[in-house]
C-alpha cells in the first residue's frame, strides 16, 4: 500500500504525536516539530565492556523540560532492572537525553527503555557490549554518505535485519546539508524523501531540524534500536570540503564560519549516541582496538587547490613543482599533532598490550588512486562542466604523479607518511576503514616500499559516485582505475550499500554488501566483493 500524503495536510497533524513518524513519507515533513513524547525511538553507541551510553528524545506537551529515567536488562519483558539511571533535558538540548549507564557485563546483550514522568514509555531498544578477553569473532557493519532524498536506507534496513551484528560505525556523511533541489537536483529525489528545513542548513535550528528529518527515518531508527553504533562526522554534517578555518560550500553572507562550525558540532553531539569526546579508542577484548578520529573540523588545514595551476602555460611543470614541492610541507594535517600523537600512542599500546588488530576509522580515503588518460572518453556528453573539469584536472595531476582527490588523504602526503610509518614501527597489525567516495575500494597501503596495512573504503548508503556521471561499463572503469593505481586492488564505481567487517584472531574479512535498488523499498542485496587479511601480512590475499 502506498501512502500520499501533502505538504498542506502534514501541517495539519502535529496532534497525531509520535505515532505519526512510523508512517512512510512522515518522517520528512513540518510536522515533525510539532511532536511530543518520545518522538525518535532509542539508540545507544560508545559501547565498552562495562558501560553504555543510550540516547532518546523526549518532548513534553508543556514544551518545558523533562526528567527520564532508563532501564536496563538482559530480558525484553525487564523482569530484572540490571542498571539505569536519570537526566533532565529541555529546549536547551533539543530535548534530546544522553545517559550512560555503568555496572555492565562484559559481552551481553542488554534491552533499554526510557520513561518519561508520565509513566509513557520509549520503544525498547537492544544493545550489547564489547566483549574481554580471548575472542573467536566480532562483526560490525560500515556506512556513510546516506543523502536522503537519492533514494532509501535500504542498506540500513538490510543491516539491522541480519540479527549477527555486534556493531555498527558509521564514518561520516550521515546527513547532507544542501537545500532541496540542490544535491539531489529535483528529477533525481525519489518522491517522499523530502528533507527539512527546506534551505541550506546554516543556523544551529537548521542543523537541528535536519538531524530530525533524517532520525525519522523508520530504517535508521531500526537500525539504531537494534545495534550499538560508533559515529563520526565527516563534512556534510557540517558543510561540503570542510576544514578547520572554513569550507568550501561556507560563503561570507553565510555568518561566521566559527559560528556555523560551533552549531554544527552542538546538534550532532545532541541527537547522535556519541559522547563529546572528539576521538575515542575501544577494545574488542584482546581481539582488536578500533580507533575513532575526527579529520575534519578541529585540526585539519586547508585542502591544496591545484586549480590556479591550470592558468600556467605549461601545467605539467606547474603541478610536478607542486608536487616536489608545496604538496610535500609537514605542517599540512589531517588530525593536527594532538590527535596525531594520540593515535600513534595508541597504536603502540594497544600492540604491546597483546591486541591482534588495529582498526582505524578515517572519514576519507587514504588509499591512492590515479585517474588514467581513458577516463575523458568515460564522461556523458550531458556531464555536468563542474564533473567534467574534476576528471580532466584528475587525469593532468596523475600524469605528474599526483592523486587524483587532494579532500582526502590525498592532499596531506606528509601526515599520512607518519601515520604510516608509527603504525609500521609500532608492528601494528593495520586496518583501515572509511567513506566519504561513495563507492567501492581495497587497497594496500604502502609506506616507503613497504606494507604498512591494507584499506577497506565504503560505498555510499545512497550518496550516487562514479555512475552518475559515466557513459561506459562500469566495470571498464574499475579495471582502468586499478591499473593505474598500484595501491588499489579492486574498487566498484556504480552501486549503494555498505560493509560488513568480521575480525577474528587470525584474519579479517570485509563483505561490500550492494543493494539491489535505492529507487524504491527493497531489502535485496549481493555480496559484490570479498577481501581477506591475514595477519602479519599487512596484504590482502
């Protein structure tokens, strides 16, 4: 059955409460704000062995503040409360609760809910905790760049229905901020995906209403209720390209680029399951350490922009001057030398503490990959210029022995060398996890003409990449892409979904799981790709 429901009566039925945001379509509408009681179910994420923290919304029909407690236990019917505890929130907060309950088992599946002061009660939601000691496996569900209005959350929704996930980290992108009709342009958003505020998000209530809209979303919302989650932000949580002193999508009628960056921060930390620690490290038993960063908005500088170049005469010089020189400086950072140090000291000390894997999730690729000469015949002729010159510039930068993207890795050589390099004098055991490209990637990170680790890059839940501008095979392009790039191993340039990583002691394995469809409601997949490290290699294969 199909539900049409306009924008006029949306705004009609703030009385119909929480209950409405189960209906397909709701979720994206005004009336969202007009909600009361437990408006987007549960979820929980920071996950250790002993603590968890759980996270609801809760608006009262005063509007004023609330007191909620929680509950925890290791049963769905709560027979035995075994932790909880209480929180005040209100308008100061978007009336969001964070509450992290300490006393846990170690490894155990726990049901949370949270009661409000009128006895009303939140859905039950199910979490688990990181495991001690000696582990067999551990599995955990990768995503990024979920654009709402391309499609469905088909990949959540396929995620959450497995029933084997002991984790889900999400590497960023979890919301765009364009305006509607931006990206996606209006002939590509599937009807009902409609996002709020219907402007760009600037302004801290912006961030917050669009955080709304996307946590309505019944997939996400299963998602979240069923699997403890790790998040990270990437840019679109903020703004496109951005970097600690502003973005590229941040113009100056747009306000203070502190401003924006500040509002941006406060709504993720308020309806994300996420502490306010800005990076975080997590033991799977003596399985693995799985490291969250932040490279975007605390310490990263500015991305290189090679397109004045193109005004020389003679580019290929101009960019190979580039690359022996500005491209190489070592104050050019990702992380910024706190977090730096903080990540190779933790590398180290989880290697000698006995861990068997080191897993770091970054928001963007480290991996190289070089665009070949071919890539200008793979354009539609109805390309849009901007695609067209991105390619063209890729294709003249790789002929100087330059990447082909300078907002990931690509663009600050001289961290990701000493990254590398502590990892690979550490002996870490290297795994590195990330999105952002909206595709498809493996690679062998190499450092100095050695391994270093191997890199397992994510395709997008529904953000379109290399498709949506191509005119041939795709995997001709995939084939092309790994030839000229000796880091990449294999990579999908043409479908959504997301990853799903499994550690066990002696080897990881990481499944690119495609949807068949984001263009409708469909819980079909594919296992696109399979890789494999065993450990010690630091090499897939």
């Amino acid at each position: 059955m199909t539900i049409r429901i306009d924008r006029r009566s949306l705004l009609m039925t703030g009385t119909l409460g929480a209950g409405a945001l189960a209906i397909p379509g709701f979720a994206q509408t005004p009336a969202i704000s007009a909600a009361r009681g437990f408006t987007h179910a549960v979820a929980s994420g920071e996950p250790m062995s002993d603590s968890m923290l759980l996270w609801t919304r809760y608006v009262p029909e005063t509007g004023d503040s609330a007191e909620l407690r929680v509950e925890m236990s290791t049963t769905a019917d709560f027979a035995k409360i075994m932790g909880g505890g209480v929180q005040v929130t209100g308008p100061w907060r978007d009336w969001t609760s964070k509450i992290t309950v300490g006393g846990l088992r170690a490894g155990t599946v726990y049901h949370y809910r949270f009661i409000a002061p009128d006895g009303s009660k939140s859905p039950v939601g199910r979490t688990k905790t990181l495991p001690e000691g000696a582990v067999k496996s551990f599995k955990a569900g990768i995503f990024s760049c979920s654009n709402l209005p391309f499609g469905y959350f088909n990949a959540y929704a396929h995620a959450a229905a497995q029933g084997d996930l002991d984790l889900a980290i999400h590497l960023g992108d979890y919301m765009y901020e364009y305006a509607i009709g931006n990206y996606p342009a209006l002939e590509d958003t599937v009807a009902g995906r409609v996002i709020e505020p219907a402007t760009e998000m600037v302004r801290l209530a912006d961030y917050r209403l669009r955080f709304a809209s996307y946590r309505a979303d019944p997939d996400l919302q299963k998602l979240h209720q069923l699997v403890p989650m790790i998040m990270q932000w990437d840019d679109h949580e903020s703004t496109n390209d951005s970097w600690e002193g502003g973005a590229q999508n941040h113009q100056n009628d747009e306000g203070d680029w502190n401003v924006r960056r500040a509002a941006s921060i406060q709504a993720y930390r308020e309806w994300m399951p996420i502490s306010d620690e800005p990076w975080k490290a997590y033991d799977i038993g003596t399985l693995a350490t799985l490291f969250r960063t932040e490279t975007r908005l605390i310490g990263r500088t500015k991305q290189p922009d090679i397109a004045p170049l193109f005004r020389n005469l003679n580019v290929i010089k101009a960019l190979t001057e580039f690359r022996d020189g500005a491209w190489q400086n070592p104050s050019m950072t990702m992380m910024g030398s706190q977090q730096e140090e903080w990540l190779a000291h933790g590398i180290r000390q989880s290697v000698k503490a006995g861990q068997q894997w080191q897993v770091v999730g970054f928001g963007t690729i480290m991996g190289t990959t070089m665009v070949p000469e071919a890539a200008a015949g793979w354009l539609a002729p109805d390309a849009p210029p901007r695609t067209r010159n991105y390619v063209m510039a890729g294709i003249a930068a790789s002929k100087a022995g330059l990447p082909s993207n300078f907002d990931s890795w690509g663009g600050y050589p001289a961290a990701r060398a000493r990254f590398l390099k502590g990892a690979q004098a550490a002996g870490a055991n290297l795994v590195v996890i990330s999105g952002d490209s909206h595709n498809g990637w493996a690679y062998d990170l190499a450092q100095d003409g050695k391994a270093a680790g191997v890199e397992f890059a994510g395709q997008g839940v529904t953000s379109p990449g290399y498709e949506s501008a191509i005119k041939v095979d795709p995997k001709q392009v995939a084939a092309a892409l790994v030839a000229a790039s000796p880091e990449l191993k294999w990579c999908d340039t043409s479908r959504r979904g997301y990853m799903t990583l499994t550690i066990t002691p002696e080897r990881v394995t990481n499944d690119w799981i495609f949807v068949d469809t984001i263009k409708a409601k469909s819980m079909a997949t594919t296992i696109g790709h399979t890789a494999t490290v065993t450990r010690g290699r630091n090499l897939m294969g």
